[in-house]
C-alpha cells in the first residue's frame, strides 16, 4: 500500500517560511500593478516627479525582498536537509 499523506516522515510543503518567501516576492508586482497609487507628479524629490522616483525606489526594495526570500528558502532547505540553519 502506498503511504498516506498524514504519515509522520512526510513535512509539509507551505510552511510559514514559505508564505512569507512569496509575500516578499508578490509585494512589489502589487506595487507596480497598482498605478493608481503612484501615478502623480508631486512630491518632487531633487526635482524627479514622484511616478518615476517611486519606481526607482522599488527597484532597491525589490532587490531587499527578494534576497530575503532567498535567505529564508535557503534556510528552510538548511533545516530540512539536516544542516545547521545560520
């Protein structure tokens, strides 16, 4: 017989970890998404109307988020596999 899904050696797919690794990675696509939020020219900030430095500001936090999923994943793997999570 085949074994069941709810045996004891089985470990779950989405944990928390993951969860949060995909929020990280979906929040900046909702930010873009969201037009609407951004789509204006004041406040300036050295003279770049805010549409364009508000992009470019997700550009850096884009970057932050998405080596934090990576840290995380690569964490979680860490544990799974046995290793030490540093």
């Amino acid at each position: 017989m085949s074994q069941s899904a709810a045996s004891p050696d089985r470990r779950q797919v989405v944990t928390p970890t993951r969860v949060v690794a995909g929020i990280c990675l979906i929040a900046p696509f909702v930010a873009m998404l969201w037009v609407s939020s951004y789509a204006r020219i004041e406040p300036t900030f050295i003279g770049i109307p805010f549409f364009y430095w508000y992009q470019m500001l997700w550009v850096l936090i884009s970057t932050a988020l998405t080596t934090l999923a990576y840290t995380l994943v690569q964490r979680e793997q860490r544990a799974r596999k046995g290793g030490a999570a540093q």
